[in-house]
C-alpha cells in the first residue's frame, strides 16, 4: 500500500510518536496526502519504522482525536475529509497557546499590555524584513 513516506529520528528531542503526526499534518498541508489516502495499518507502519505498535498507535489516535485521518476498522485508516481545515486548527491552536504563554510570562514581569503589543508589532515589522 503506498502511504506517506514517513521517516523518524530515535535521538530527535521531538518525541517519535509527535514525529509521525507532524510529518501527517505536513503531508495534508502540502496537498500529498488528499482525503481517502490510505495510510499503513499500526502494525505495517510500525514495522516498517521498526517501533513499538504503541508508539504508531499514539501517534494514529491523536490523529483520529484531531479529526485528520478515520480508522475504519478492517477496511483501513484513511486521511479524512475536512483534513486540511483540521490541521490548520491545530496549527492555530499551538500559536495560541504559544502566545499566551509568552503573554503571561510578560505580564508576569510587570509589562503592559501597550508594550506587550508594542514589543510584539516590532518583532513582526523585524521578521518581515527578513522574510
């Protein structure tokens, strides 16, 4: 079955089991993996990468929580409809969470929110003009 070309790092600081998902999203993002692919079975794909199920089974289920592939039982696990819109939820929500937490962390150290704005409109205008 031709599915994603997944490859994981054992000695990557990112946990293999975000490994995998993160190689998913980026595969719905570029378009590569449409609706309907079929995707490596746990087993196959654990195989495969040669890593415990339960790590393949991790990865597969947070996929199916985030609403980005559908297990159908025997049949397989296919990336699902509305994938694309799914993963850029996801993506936005990291951003955000990201955010707040630099946010709080500023507060925290007694800025405003007018120089938290301000200090944030200009790192933007500096990494436009790298960009």
């Amino acid at each position: 079955m031709a599915g994603p070309e997944i490859v994981v790092e054992a000695n990557a600081p990112e946990p293999v089991y975000e490994q995998i998902v993160r190689q998913i999203h980026d595969g719905v993002n570029s378009g590569r993996l449409k609706p309907g692919t079929p995707l490596p079975t746990v087993r196959q794909l654990a195989g495969d990468l040669a890593l415990n199920r339960n790590t393949v089974a991790r990865a597969y289920k947070l996929l199916e929580d985030q609403g980005v592939i559908l297990t159908a039982g025997r049949k397989g696990t296919f990336v699902r409809r509305g994938a694309t819109g799914e993963v850029a939820k996801v993506k936005a929500n990291r951003a955000h969470s990201a955010m707040r937490r630099v946010v709080e962390r500023l507060m925290v150290e007694g800025h405003s929110r007018e120089e938290i704005s301000d200090v944030f409109a200009r790192a933007l205008r500096a990494t436009r003009s790298k960009g």
